[in-house]
C-alpha cells in the first residue's frame, strides 16, 4: 500500500515448515526453487511465481541448510545466521546470504558480564543435545572460566526424533529436573533453538521425586536470544511461574506503528483473510467453524469474535518479538532493494515494460547487488543497512519477564548490550528494575559455591570439585591473604598505613612541621617588613627570600612522607625533597661565595668588583640547582619510585610503602645534596677569619656543620632500619637539618632587627606573650653582642 514502493505491485509469498530437520528443510527450499507443486529442480515456466529472495529460518542451522541450495541458482537470503555458531564452513555457502549476524560473541560478553555483575560465580546450563549446543558450550566454559565463573552441571535436552523416544524423553527430563532442583547453583543459563522452551515448560511437571513437581524451580534463569516465548497448543494453559524472574536476551526491536491494530483487525472469515488463520483460530480458542455439511460439528463454535489479546503471553505475544522485528524489516529491505533495482533499470535502460513486470525476468544476483547498498528507515524509526560484509551488527535488549498471579506474562526491558564495547563494557543494567523469582522473596538472589574467605584465611580448593568450591583455612604463621574471594585485590583493613596522622608518632611530627612553618613564615614576614634596614640589605635581599621560601617548601616536603602512600606521592617525595634541598644549600653556598667577594672586593684596585652584580648570583645557584633536577629527572625516567607492600620486613606486620626504585639515583640525589653542603661549609670555613663586624660566614659554617652532621648520621640510620620507622629516620633528618639552617643564620639577624626596632623579636613575639621573662627563651634567643654587630654604613657594605 506505499506508494513510494513498488507502486502498482504486490509481492506474493510463500511459507514453508521445515519442521526444524535437515530433511525437510531441503525438501521446503527445493519446493520453493521449482515451480509451486512441481519438484522439478531447473524447470521454469510460471512467472507469476517467479522466486526474488528467501527469508532464512528463525533457527541459525535451517538458515545454514537452505543456503546450501539458494546459494547455488544465486537467490539471495536475508535471514538470521550466525557467524559465531558455524565457524569458518559457512564461508564456502554464504556468497549470497545477508543479513549474517556476528553477535553470539556479544551475546556471550553480556552475559558474563551480568553474571559478574551480580557475582554470581557459580551457575549451571541447559542447551540442546545437538551441535549448536556443543558450539555454545565450546565457547562459554573457558569464557567464563577465565573470569572465575564455575559451571555446576551442564545438561544436554535430546532432540525429538521419533514418536516412540517420548517415554524416553520425559524419564530423561525427569533426571534433568531432579539434577537441576539438587544443585546449589541458583543462577541457570539456558540456551537453545527457538522451540526450545516448549521442551523447558515440561520441567515442573517431572520428576523421579513425586513431591518435588509441587515446588517451584528457585532458580534466576538466563535465556538466550535464540529461544522464543513459545507454547504448543496443549501447553497454553500451563503453569509459567518457572518463567517468573528470568532474564531474556533479546535481539533489540522497537514498537512498530499500527501493529497492535493490524492484529485486532484478523478477522478469520475475512476473504482478505491469510490461509493459516482459520487453522490458527481453532487450536488458538479451542473452537472449530461451522462445517458447510451439516451434522459435522464437534466443539465449541468459533464466531470469529474471539480477542488475540485475551489470549496467554505465553502463546501469542501481542507486540514483535525480535525475531519477527527481523523478518519485518527483511521484507522491507527486499522490497526497498527491488524498487532501486526497478527504478534502475527503467532509468538506464529506457525500458518500457508489460505491465512493469520485465525486472521480474531478471537474473536473481542483480538483486543481491542491490540488497547490499540498501538502506532506509523503517516505520518505526530505526536504520535498516548492511556493513561491506552483508552484515547486520545490533545489541541486544535484557527482559525480564514477570508472570502475574493470573499466569499473564509481562516483559520489562532492565537492561542493554553494546555491540562496540569492550567484553567489561558490553552490558548495562538496572538492577533495581528487576522482579525477582519468588523463590528468593525480592532479594538479589546469591549463587556461589563457597563464600568468600575472610582476611587471615586462605582458599583451599576441594579435591575432585571445581576451584569456585574450596575450604577457608588459617593462612600459615606470619602470612596474611591480600586476596578476598570475589576475585578484585583489596588492601586489607590490616594493613598497617605508615606513619598515619592519627598515630601519636605521626601526629608529633605533623605538629613539628606546622611548627616550624609558622616560625618560617614568621621570619620571612619579618624580612619583608623590615627590607629597607642594613641587616637584610647587607645579606642579598633576594638570595635572603628564596632561602626562607625554599625552608618553607623544605618542612612542607616532610608532609609528604606522612600518612597513607600513593602512587603519585611515591613520585613526588624523594624527588622534591631533592630538588628543593638542593635549591635551599645551593641559596647557602651562594651567599658564601657572595659573602667571600664582597670581602675581596672592598681592597683597593681589585677586580672582583665585575663579580658583584645578581647575574652572578642567580647563575650560580641555577647552575647548582639545575643539576640537582637532571639527577631527578633521569631518576623518573630510568626506575622512578613506585607503590610497594612490604610483608617481610616485619613479622606480622604488612607495610605499605614507597620503594625508592633505583637506591643508585637516590644515593646520588643525597650525595649531591652532601657535596653541595660540603663546599658550603668549606667556603664559609676559609672566610671564618674576615672582619668580625659582618660575622655571616660564622654563622654558615655552623649551619653548615649541623646540617652534614645530620645526613652522615641519616645514611647508616637509613640502612639499620626496617619497617615503619624507616621513613621517621628521614622524617627526623628533613627537619633537624632545615631547622639547624633556618636557627643559625636567620635568628641572630631576627635578634638584630628587634633591637634595632624597639620591639619584641617577631619569631618568639607569641612566645613571649605567653612565657615573658623565661630564662630558656633568652638562652635560646639571645647571642653575645660581639659577634651580632653591624657592619659600618659604608657603600660597600
């Protein structure tokens, strides 16, 4: 009825049951090839039925069996195989095949992924006892396996092949059943053909047990997309509450306009009417229609009123199911793909045809041609296209089928696959939209073997049973499990953080550094405020400021080494301790120098004075630090620190740590950091001896002296240590050595400032408020005048 499509022309069709048999499916698709009635292969004479195309089966192995034949006369067949299922031997038959599907991978990947989701590790399969069955479990047990998923039973359902076998069948369902409802495995993933659940709705009704038929199967069944939501005709008043809570993968439709309407409209007496309907009306109503002899009447009367709607979801569905989306929009494809192949050739070729019929004529692998480029939208807004393969790629939706107290079945869409995700991302699911099986009172169901070992126990796999199912033991004499049963590392609630902040050795040394980083920020505060007086201009004002800052960065670098370690400040903290001690000896060493030339400088007729300027100075200390930060910098490169557990170091005890990666580039960040003092202390030592009215080389060859006294003591501390008090020896060391700096040069010049200002020294000012007159404090901060005096007021000082 479109008039953009095929105007003036009707596609007639042909249906044929392969009854789900090689045999059969052969003979159904030659009937199809030759003309209707006639099976007489090659022989054509009708072209009122003349075959275009084949819609493949709803199973992937008839849709394997009628491509062996199509592909030959090069018929194309638009159906639903499955690349995944039949390896590389469909490739020798699928010349002519569209619509191929590469999903069962993704299929699969959703399904671990809900498994994984929901942790359930323990599960048990039902498939068909023929070769799709085999392929599936070829690829899901190792699948699986490797995720940490076990399998608790595999059972096979035989094929029906003889009427005779049916007692067989049901003692073999019975065993089944009996095997099923015995597991501890409360997840079942089921996978078959698409009449796969009329075998599966037996399962409550046998058993070996006669009390067992009355109790429900608790189990969360997982479907897979192939097994259609399909009843015989006697089992359409069954019990479904089996069905109740299962997951369905299905292949992902959308609501088709109209369609609903279109299924209220049959009307069986209808001339219109299609020729199963009738058929379909009787065993669907249990009713026959009037027979035109008299007298042959045996039933209820069908009126022909009766309502689709009324009848059981678990019959007739009255929406598409996914395979029927896909028959839909095959139809359509071939349609589209016959209307570009008409509009072609009248376009080219100037037909003028009989009727417009002359396409039809055409050799069928024009058509094929055709198929492959096709693409439109459909009515219910979804693109329609092959990949260059003649694929069709798609996801897959997750129902969840829930069955009311009247046995109805409603379908609730929970959750979504993604055909380009990675196989951890290929699932997304709401949870909490899920009804469960009644079996497990609306609580997320719990499918395991064992549960989980708690820390201090480790696993033991039961002899003869699969390694989801082991026994928790005591984990030997000074070993702890840093593995819990659920598969992801964990770093145990055990785990002994280095130098927390809420440990009372932790919280001392936070509460030093805070200290000292006040009286820090003190002293610069004091220098910036007092910067016009000859005390801090005699001293490079700007050497003077990058020191207080770089011992202020010094205290803060200790902060680093305190508390839980990470990865980025495993980075950090050995390589800003470096390079900002480097910074702050290199400032040392270079007032030194600076100290020694502006001595020199002040003798008649000398030549230092070009020596002077802060280019000088700046170039020095660059120079000094930049060679620190290349030793870091390869450090990184070459082996950089990095997160460690240390369970060895101490008995019962597992330390999380920074491992230094490379000692070789630590100790050379340290040795620099020694020959830099070293020179300092050298420098400052020969000035010792210049006029006592500027006395700045005393004071930095003491500060000088502490500080590689401190270090040389670090090294052999740093190599008798273990365990957690390894890092309090560098702790120590980091702020003995920036307080030993920042109290022997900055204090005696805080001293001077006071007095020169009338005022409390700014350092202690709060201290004093708090302690006035304490004899300590005078100890500490008073110095002999001697050797605190002021350089003369002279243009070079």
């Amino acid at each position: 009825d479109n008039p953009h499509i095929l105007p003036n022309l009707t596609l007639g069709f042909c249906i044929y049951d392969s009854y789900f048999t090689a045999k059969w499916t052969y003979q159904t698709t030659l009937l199809l090839i030759c003309v209707a009635g006639r099976l007489v292969p090659n022989y054509k004479c009708d072209i009122q039925q003349h075959l275009k195309a084949v819609m493949g089966g709803l199973d992937a192995q008839t849709s394997l069996h009628v491509a062996n034949l199509v592909d030959i006369y090069k018929i194309p067949q638009v159906g639903s195989l499955s690349l995944d299922e039949y390896g590389d031997h469909i490739q020798f038959v699928l010349s002519f095949v569209l619509w191929r599907w590469r999903f069962e991978s993704l299929q699969y990947a959703g399904i671990l992924s809900l498994l994984l989701h929901f942790r359930w590790t323990w599960i048990g399969t039902v498939v068909m006892d023929n070769d799709s069955g085999e392929r599936f479990l070829q690829i899901v047990v190792p699948l699986f396996s490797e995720s940490g998923v076990c399998l608790a039973f595999i059972e096979k359902i035989p094929e029906l092949t003889y009427v005779t076998e049916m007692k067989d069948m049901f003692k073999k369902g019975a065993k089944i059943h009996d095997h099923i409802m015995d597991s501890t495995a409360n997840v079942l993933v089921a996978n078959g053909e698409s009449y796969f659940m009329t075998f599966f709705r037996w399962f409550p009704y046998l058993s070996e047990q006669d009390h067992v038929t009355s109790i429900p199967i608790g189990k969360v069944m997982i479907v897979t997309a192939q097994v259609e939501l399909t009843s015989l005709v006697y089992q359409r008043d069954w019990n479904t509450d089996i069905l109740h809570g299962a997951l369905s993968f299905t292949i992902q439709s959308n609501h088709v306009p109209g369609f609903k309407q279109f299924l209220n409209a049959q009307d069986p007496s209808s001339p219109k009417g299609n020729g199963f309907i009738r058929s379909f009306w009787q065993n669907a109503f249990n009713c026959v229609f009037p027979d035109p002899f008299p007298g042959n009447l045996d039933g209820n009367i069908c009126t022909g009123d009766e309502k689709l709607e009324f009848l059981p979801a678990t019959f007739f569905e009255m929406s598409l199911t996914g395979h029927s989306y896909n028959v839909y929009n095959a139809v359509h494809a071939v349609a589209h793909a016959l209307h570009a192949m008409t509009s072609s050739s009248l376009r080219n070729r100037g037909m003028v045809t009989r009727g417009g019929l002359m396409f039809l004529n055409q050799v069928q692998w024009q058509l094929h041609h055709f198929l492959k480029v096709v693409s439109f939208n459909n009515s219910a807004g979804d693109k329609v296209s092959f990949n260059e393969n003649g694929e069709l790629v798609t996801g897959f939706d997750v129902i969840n089928w829930i069955v009311s107290s009247n046995q109805s079945v409603q379908t609730v869409k929970v959750g979504r696959t993604h055909d380009q995700a990675a196989t951890g991302q290929a699932l997304t699911i709401s949870a909490t939209a899920i009804t469960w099986n009644s079996w497990f009172n609306q609580a997320q169901p719990l499918s395991v073997c064992s549960e989980s070992c708690n820390p201090g126990f480790r696993k033991k796999v039961k002899e003869g049973e699969p390694f989801c199912c082991y026994d928790c033991i005591p984990c030997p004499e000074g070993k702890i499990s840093s593995k819990n049963g659920r598969h992801w590392n964990v770093y145990l609630l055990s785990i002994l953080l280095i130098k927390s902040r809420t440990e009372p050795l932790g919280s001392i040394l936070t509460a030093f550094i805070i200290l000292f980083c006040l009286i820090t920020a003190l002293v610069l505060g004091t220098f910036l405020k007092h910067h016009e007086t000859p005390i801090v201009k005699a001293n490079n004002q700007h050497l003077t400021y990058t020191l207080l800052v770089s011992l202020l960065l010094c205290f803060l670098c200790a902060l680093l080494f305190i508390g839980q370690p990470h990865q980025l400040t495993c980075l950090l903290r050995q390589t800003a301790f470096g390079v900002i001690f480097s910074v702050a000896v290199s400032c040392v060493l270079t007032k030194t120098v600076m100290v020694v030339l502006a001595f020199r400088a002040t003798k008649p007729g000398s030549t230092m004075r070009k020596w002077m300027g802060k280019r000088v100075a700046n170039t020095l200390l660059l120079s000094c630090c930049l060679l620190q930060a290349a030793i870091c910098l390869a450090w990184l490169a070459t082996s950089p620190p990095f997160l460690n557990v240390d369970m060895h170091s101490v008995a019962e005890e597992i330390i999380l740590e920074c491992n230094e990666g490379s000692m070789t580039m630590f100790y050379c960040a340290l040795g620099y950091l020694g020959f830099l003092a070293m020179v300092s202390f050298m420098v400052a030592f020969l000035a010792r001896k210049l006029p006592d009215s500027f006395n700045e080389a005393k004071f930095i060859t003491f500060s000088m002296l502490v500080f590689c006294s401190v270090w040389l003591s670090f090294v052999p501390s740093y190599l008798s240590t273990k365990g957690k008090y390894l890092v309090t020896v560098e702790i120590f060391s980091i702020l003995a050595s920036s307080s030993g700096l920042l109290v022997c040069i900055f204090f005696p010049k805080c001293y001077i400032i006071h007095n020169k200002s009338n005022r409390p020294l700014v350092i202690p000012q709060m201290l004093w408020e708090v302690f006035p007159g304490d004899p300590m404090l005078s100890l500490f901060f008073l110095f002999p005048a001697n050797s605190l005096a002021l350089p003369p007021a002279t243009p070079q000082a």
